[in-house]
C-alpha cells in the first residue's frame, strides 16, 4: 500500500472511531452502545495498525508514524523526499512521470 493512503487511512481510522465513541454516547440501548463502541475501538485500531505496517518510508522501508504533523519533507532515515501530499492528485494523473519537472 502507498503510504500516503495509508496515512490517509490512519486518520480515517482515527476520526471514524471518535464519530462512532461519539455516536455510541448518545444512545441508552446498552446492545448498542456496546456494539458502537466495539466497532469504535476496532476501527481506530485498524486504522493505527495498518499505519503500522504500510506508512512507511517507499525507499528505505523506515516507519514514518513516528514522525508527527504529517509526512516529513524527507525520509528522516534516508533524506529521500516525501512530500507529495499537496500534489497527489496531479501525482495519480501523471503517476511516475513528474520526477524531473519541477
Ligand atoms: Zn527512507
């Protein structure tokens, strides 16, 4: 997996969990409740677990999650330059192609 998706993924799993913990506070029903904040939990750990495994330097392997505020401008491991945040939309329409055009 890219690691911008996986970050991407992260804070989905993140956000998704704290509307679901939110979502779960605002019902008596203790079944749903319990399922909410089940389902809560599990997203929120799917999203940091996957960050785990694929939010990751493309070079060197190194994990990024480590990094705080978003991918670093460099690979704090390697230096090789990451961030493409900003362009990723360009990037999946001229995917490979923009390496020498700046
Ligand atoms: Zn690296």
């Amino acid at each position: 997996m890219d690691y911008k998706l996986s970050r991407l993924l992260m804070w989905v799993g993140i956000d998704g969990g704290m509307v679901l913990l939110a979502a779960s506070m605002c019902f008596k029903n203790e079944k749903l409740v319990a399922g909410l904040m089940i389902a809560a939990v599990a997203v929120f750990a799917l999203g940091i677990l996957q960050a785990f495994l694929f939010y990751k330097c493309p070079e060197c392997g190194c994990r990024l999650l480590k990094c705080k505020g978003g991918i670093p401008e460099n690979c704090p491991e390697c230096g090789v330059y990451l961030k493409l945040e900003d362009k990723y939309e360009q990037e999946q329409k001229g995917n490979q192609e923009n390496s020498d055009q700046q």
